[in-house]
C-alpha cells in the first residue's frame, strides 16, 4: 500500500513537471509566435528602380543559418529543367531584436528580360523555399494593373487577409502593391511582422511591394529620438535613389511609362533636415521625369480625414510642388476611413480643377468615424477597402473595393496635351 502511494506522487509529480513544461513552452510561443527556422520565411518580393529587368527578394531564417542564395530561370514547365537555374548569393545579417536572432537575407536578381515570366526560390543546403512564378515589369506604356492598400495596422492575422487575397483574385498579374504605412501596429514587435507575413502568404513572393513607412513603423528611442524600426531595413530591400539618410523610405521606381514615388512623411512630420532634403529630392526627380503618369506615395494626408488632424508641414510644403509638377494620383492612409477628391481650389480651366487627386483609404480592421470635408467628392467610414488602379496609355482607372467585393468608388482620369487630367466618374 506504501509503495503504491509513493508510485502515485511519484506519477502525480512527473505530471505536474509536464504540465509546467507545456505552460511555459505555451507562453514561449505566445511571446514569439512566429519563431524562425532553418526554412525560408517572410519571403518579400520587392521593388527596385527598374522591375523590368530586376527582381528583389528578401527573407528570414534562423540564426543558425548564416549564408543563403537565390536561384532563378525563366519559368519551365519540366521540373527537370529547373537544375538549369542561376544561382546568386544572399547579403546576409544577423540581427538579434528583443532577444529573437534570426538571419535576414537579401537578394537581387539583375540582367533580366522585360515582360517575362521566370521562377526563383530561395534557400541554403538543404533548406529552400518553393518555386515562386513572377512576371518581370514590361516596356514603357504598356497596359498595366497595380493594388493600394491604406494602413493594415490590426487584424493582420483575422480580419486583413480576406483583403489582399480578394485583391489578388482581382488582378493576380498586378505588377505591384502599394502600402501607405503603419502596415503594422508596433513595427518594433517582431510578431507583428509575422501576422502580416501570414496574411499575406505567397503573395508577398509574387507581387512587388512598394512599401512605405507610418508613424507606427517608428517609436521613440531611449534618448526620446523617434527612429525606424530596425526591423525595416533588415526585411526589406528598396530601391537606395532617394536622400541620404533616408534609404528605402523615401525612393522612386519607374513602372511601364509610371513614376512611382515613395516619401517619408514622418520624417515631414517632424519637418527639419528630414524634410527639406525631400523637398529638393522630389524637385529633382519630377522635373526630370520621362514617364507619362506619376503616383505619389507616403502615410499622412495632405487633407486629413480624421477630424482635428491637420498635417501642415506636407500641404505647404509639398503641394505646391505636387501642382507645379502636375502629379496624378497621391495615395495616402493614417486616418483609417475613406477620402477621395481634388483640392477646391480656383485654377485656370475653373473651380475645382486642381491636377492632383488625393486618396485616403485603409484595409485594416481599426476604424475611425468619416469626417465629410469640402475637398472630399467620395467617403466613407467602417470599410475595408482595397483600390486596383489600372493604366492604359492615356487613361488611368481607379476602382475601390470592399472586401465583400462590392464596388465603392471609381474614376477615370484622361491625359490631355497641355492641360490638367480630365476626370471622368463612370456611371
């Protein structure tokens, strides 16, 4: 009877040790959900200054792992043929961010032919990701689609998917998508980063993202300096053409007759060196620009939809140079409702004939109440939202869906000689 006691606690005991074990092994996982492994992840097409004859990939692997490469061939449809691939090597870094190591790799494809469909993977030894199919960028003027979506922020593992994948089912040969910032809600906490990746899946890998920082990519150091995530960098590889200190926050890439143009606008926020050097920047590249449209990007709005917001340093400072230049299409997030319409201002065709159209949006699941303002011709508010923007020669079409697939606003704006775009609202 003794001995049968003693067994008992014994088991009793071992049980508890196991049960301890699972919770702390439980509340690991919650604390880094995403851990990294030997296998590829977070694999994030980029864009570069010329996507039709680059590609730029990026990924994450354990620390263990520390070199990688990527290989690429143009797509065939005999697995064999695949041994057949370029092989490049990764720059690789470790980076240890709140106490998770993982190695960050980062590669570039180069010398690729336009309009053609090639496969990479990525990987090391024994250990690669699957074959990803992407379609390089093709010569200028030719037809085109490209996605935007406003801030993500929240619901990047229940709500955001739903988004990008119905955005994807819409134009799955989209050339890129466009991110406005605060596309994670602490851009400092590395399981953020992990929901967005697992939202995004392969798609991330087969369509270029032009991201563009927010205020919640940002947070204030121990000295109370306000600075990017480190993790920025690390994931992705922009193209380096804008000012100095501001790499891969603030550059342009050309895309089949579109100058696409990324700005910081936190670093406007807080004005200063950060935003003057932009201002020149910006000058420079638009009056030297060879293509026929130009899309802006950056986070806050040049008019707020968020009531008692009011982002001064970018109105004044930088719409002038948006009308001087006469720029298309300026995409922007922050306010977390819908905002779309020209700025009501006297021009010369008349009343409300500015050259630039502004759009607010989102795709997240954290809302603001809509705030109608006079420069607004669309809002709205509680919606999550997506916008395929297509571009045929002269003519640029927007149209934004909910993610029930419903369409929620549109316009044309048409190229005319000499004058401002004219704006035509389908029926």
């Amino acid at each position: 009877m003794q001995l049968k006691r003693k067994q008992f606690f014994l088991q009793l005991g071992l049980a508890c040790i196991v049960a301890l074990l699972l919770i702390a092994d439980t509340y690991a996982q919650v604390e880094n959900p995403y851990p990294p492994s030997p296998f590829p992840d977070r694999i994030v097409l980029n864009v570069t200054q010329d996507p039709s004859t680059s590609l730029a990939v990026n990924w994450r692997t354990h620390d263990s792992v520390r070199a990688g490469a990527g290989e690429i061939i143009v797509a065939v449809s005999n697995p064999a043929e695949a041994a057949k691939a370029i092989r490049v090597k990764a720059q690789t870094e470790q980076v240890v961010h709140k106490e998770i190591a993982a190695s960050y790799h980062a590669v570039q494809f180069s010398g690729l032919q336009p309009g053609t469909r090639y496969m990479y993977r990525v990987g090391d030894g024994n250990y690669w990701s699957e074959w990803f199919h992407v379609k390089t960028a093709g010569n200028a003027n030719e037809p085109f689609s490209f996605i935007y979506l406003g801030d993500v922020q929240q619901g990047m593992r229940s709500f955001w998917p739903a988004v990008i994948r119905d955005a994807y089912a819409k134009v799955p040969d989209a050339k890129l998508i466009m991110y406005a910032g605060d596309i994670v809600n602490r851009g400092f906490n590395d399981h953020e980063w992990g929901e967005l990746y697992y939202g995004g899946s392969f798609i991330h890998s087969t369509i270029p993202g032009m991201m563009s920082p927010g205020n919640h990519e940002h947070a204030d150091n121990a000295e109370g300096v306000n600075e990017l995530t480190p993790l920025w960098r690390a994931q992705f590889s922009l193209p380096q053409n804008g000012p100095q200190g501001l790499e891969e926050t603030c550059y342009y890439t050309d895309v089949q007759g579109v100058r696409f143009i990324s700005l910081n606008s936190q670093a406007i926020w807080f004005g200063g060196d950060g935003m003057q050097k932009q201002i020149n920047w910006l000058e420079k590249i638009l009056s030297n620009n060879p293509n026929q449209w130009t899309c802006i990007i950056f986070h806050h709005p040049v008019y707020s939809v968020k009531a008692n917001r009011d982002n001064t340093n970018l109105r004044e400072n930088f719409q002038p140079i948006f009308n001087k230049y006469k720029v298309d299409l300026v995409l922007q997030g922050h306010d977390h409702a819908y905002g779309r319409g020209m700025e009501k201002i006297p021009m010369p065709e008349g009343e409300g004939t500015s050259p630039v159209m502004y759009v607010v949006s989102m795709c997240g699941a954290k809302m603001y109440e809509e705030n109608n303002q006079p420069w607004m011709d669309k809002s709205g508010g509680h919606l999550q939202l997506y916008q395929v923007i297509s571009v045929k020669n002269k003519k640029l079409s927007y149209r934004s869906y909910t993610v029930t697939g419903e369409l929620f606003d549109a316009f044309d704006l048409v190229k005319r000689k000499g004058r401002n775009n004219k704006l035509v609202i389908p029926k």
